[in-house]
C-alpha cells in the first residue's frame, strides 16, 4: 500500500502510547511532541483506542526528532512493539507448524501499516532461507526505528515458534553501524551497510517441526482468517461483505481505506465496486453502525459512552447526532424504548380462544 493511501487509515494508538512511554522515561517532552501532531493526550492514553495513520506517522518522525543519534531510546522502542497473537491471524501465526508455514502466513497479507514489504529469500533450488524487509514508502527518517523494530518483533516470534534462540546464520543491516544493546538478542554476525534488512537462516530450519505448531489449528485459522474474503468472492455482494467487514471491527472499518485494506483491494476499488450496486460507502457503514448500535443499546448494558467508542466515534455528542439521523431519536431514548417493548411483551396476560 502507498503511503498516500496509509495516511487515509485509522490506526490502533498503541505506537504512539510505546513511544510516549519512552520519552516519558528519557524526560523528553513528549507532550509538545503531541500538540505538533495534533494528538489529544485521552486518545493516547485509552486503552484499544484509535487515531488517524496520518498523525502516527507524524508524532513517530517527532520521536525521532527528539532523540537523535540515540540508538539506545530506538532499541528501546522497538522492544515495545509486539506480535499481535490475539487475533484470528496471530492465532494462525502461533500455531505455525513450521517456519515455512509461518512465513508463507506473514507474506500473504498487506502489511501496509507497517510500510514495509516483506519478501521470502530463498536459494537457487528454491529452499526457503530467509527474510528481507525494505522500505519503499517508509520516510528516511523513520527508517532505523523501523529496521530495529522489525528486528525485534521478527526475532522475538522466532524465538518464541522455535522454543529456543532462534538459529539466524546471517543479518544483514540496512544501517551504518548496530546499537550494542540490540545485539544481546542476536547470536549471529550482523553485517551493517546494507541495502535492506535480510535475516538468514540454514534452509533445513524452514521445514522442522516446531515444539508448538499444530498443523490442523494452523489450517483452521487460516481458513477462519480468510473467512470473510472468502465469502466475498463467492458471493460477490459487495454491499453484504463491506457491513460484515465493517461490524467485525467498527472502529477502524468505518474508514473506507481501513475496509478495503481487509478486503484486499485498493479503495478506489471498493467505491467502483459499490457504486456498481447502486451504493455508496457512507451509505454501508452507516446502516451496518446503526445495526449494530440498535443491537447493543437493546441487548447489552454497555454505557452510551463505550457504544460511542466502539462504533469509533471521538465522543457520545458525536455518536448521539449520528444515531438520531438514523433513527430519529436518541440512544438513550431508544434504550427505554426497547426495554419497554420487552417487558410489556413479558407481561402481558396470555388469551385463549
């Protein structure tokens, strides 16, 4: 994905959060770092909140604005980020039965938050013995944290499939020279200088057993991974697909660049595709949160304040104007009025004939 297109998403706020931690620690002013990115603190600071990709990228070049020739605070940062194994997809990365396997599961998805693109390396009789990641759309700024980041999260996954130090023959390092407090977590040669971070391995590595893989759950989620898309294409009811995308993650779906992102298609795309049918995208996201907004104020106890949040609204105000353009009245009222209708269907006498 472009980076023009990666600034259209919203984004989860844990970057900015790890790096605020980090500047916090150095008494570094990471609060004005926030203001010249137009970031409110609350948005930060709530946990599972999201921002625009826009301003994550901007309050990441502040990061390193502020802490120049610090490879030590980059080091740090990069610690930070981790593998998502929560989610369907991190659940069919954890249950990888090979690194094979994990890699074919890594570089078979758009991984345009992180505007990196990674390819598989492989030797000339076709055995799969590495990583490459480069950084065609990454600022040049931003690019050593992102080299020590992807290091990181990288080694860390291996370590953890492999159930020991996982067996690198070889790195390569995109940067003049290697923080010493990143190299504790490397057992291997590092040669610095390169055009691209390349981890390498021995190609028997890649077909092992791993202590912890299952192949059944590994295919299992996989094919749960890729349910939706799936269906999709069989289907081909754009208008259906783009609801279900956008009610399985509200607050990030509700932007048309974030849904087409899950749907693997650029947003131009997306809007052709819909404007086929007679709809537009607006239109789709707004009955598929008014659903989903009726079905929570109904069935669920949660306050208007988190139904607000996990639809992706900034506040209630917000949520509230949205859903009486809806429905004509307001959550709270239409709360009441659906916990009116069930108790005078609970109580009301039975007739005979």
């Amino acid at each position: 994905m472009k980076l023009a297109s990666y600034q259209n998403l919203r984004v989860p706020n844990f970057s900015v959060h790890n790096l605020r931690e980090v500047l916090e620690q150095e008494g570094l002013d990471w609060e004005a770092a926030l203001r010249r990115s137009d970031i409110a603190v609350d948005a930060v600071m709530r946990p599972g909140g999201t921002i625009p990709a826009k301003k994550e990228l901007a309050f990441q070049i502040e990061f390193m604005t502020l802490t120049p020739d610090r490879p030590d605070l980059w080091v740090q940062a990069a610690r930070g980020y981790t593998s998502n194994v929560n989610s369907i997809r991190g659940m069919a990365l954890s249950t990888a039965p090979t690194i094979k396997a994990w890699v074919d599961a890594v570089t078979a998805v758009d991984l345009a938050p992180g505007l990196l693109r990674i390819t598989p390396l492989h030797t000339r009789e076709g055995e799969l013995t590495g990583l490459e990641y480069t950084y065609p759309e990454t600022p040049p700024e931003l690019i050593p944290l992102s080299v020590y980041r992807e290091l990181f999260v990288t080694s860390r996954s291996l370590d953890w499939l492999y159930g020991e130090p996982f067996p690198f023959t070889q790195i390569d390092f995109p940067l003049n020279e290697v923080a010493p407090e990143a190299l504790k977590y490397v057992s291997c040669a590092v040669s610095c200088g390169s055009d691209s971070l390349r981890l390498w391995w021995d190609p028997a590595t890649s077909t092992n057993r791993l202590p912890f893989g299952n192949a059944f759950q590994h295919e299992v989620w996989m094919r749960a991974d890729d349910k939706v898309l799936s269906e999709f294409r069989a289907s081909g009811d754009w208008p259906a697909t783009v609801a279900k995308t956008i009610r399985a993650v509200p607050s990030l779906n509700r932007k048309l660049a974030n849904a087409a992102a899950a749907l693997l298609v650029s947003p131009r795309t997306l809007q052709r595709r819909l404007d086929e049918t007679g709809r537009d995208f607006a239109q789709v996201r707004d009955e598929a949160l008014a659903d989903l907004a009726r079905d929570l104020l109904s069935n669920t106890d949660q306050s208007v304040a988190h139904i607000s949040r996990s639809l992706g609204y900034a506040d209630p105000p917000s949520f509230t104007a949205a859903f009486r353009r809806w429905t004509g009245t307001s959550p709270s009222a239409f709360r009441e009025s659906s916990r009116c209708d069930e108790d005078t269907l609970t109580t009301r006498p039975s007739t005979k004939n």
